[in-house]
C-alpha cells in the first residue's frame, strides 16, 4: 500500500478516535472509511470494478460481482462504455497438453 499524506485537520481527527479506541490504528480507520464510501457510492464500485476488468486484472465474472452486478448487467455497462469484452480460451499448446494427460489416465 501507498504512503497516504492527509490534511493535518483530519489526521488529527483520526489520531483522536485512534486514541479513544473507537479504532485499533489508522490504518483500521482508513480501511472501514473507504469501504464506506464504496458500499454507500455504487458507482465508484463500478468505474473500479470496469477499469480492474479492462486493465485484465480480473476476470469478467470477478468484476461483476465486485461491481455488485449479474454478469449480464455488468455486460451491457461494459458495452455502454465501449469497452470490448474479452473471452479467454485455452491455447492450442494448453488444449493438446490437456489431451495427451487425458490419454495417459486412460
């Protein structure tokens, strides 16, 4: 994780409730806050789950569940947005490999 630089207003808000234990640490507090924003912005859930599938980062099942979508949904947002959904298939190398320990087990 990133080093984060906070306005010194809010990082003493934070050491504050750190302090008074409503949190175990910063970083607790960090954590629970965005987690917050994600669950209450739906579509910064979204925009982060169609740039983590356009950049291949994960697939496109993953991405609609961390969007909080049907994989149909999340289709039709992908094509809205112009962005071209990939299908991943075994290469030719993978697929004679898988046949040839087919034939061995039998």
């Amino acid at each position: 994780m990133s080093t984060l630089s906070l306005p010194e207003t809010i990082e003493n808000e934070i050491n504050a409730l750190v302090k008074g234990g409503y949190f175990n640490n910063k970083n607790s507090f960090i954590e629970e806050a965005i987690k917050y924003m994600l669950a209450s912005r739906g579509d910064l859930k979204i925009n982060a789950a169609v740039e983590m599938y356009h950049s291949r980062e994960v697939s496109l099942g993953r991405a609609a569940e961390l969007a909080g979508k049907s994989t149909f949904e999340f289709k039709e947002i992908l094509k809205a947005r112009g962005i071209k959904i990939v299908i991943d298939a075994p290469t030719s190398e993978d697929m004679d490999r898988q046949i040839k320990q087919m034939e061995k087990a039998r």
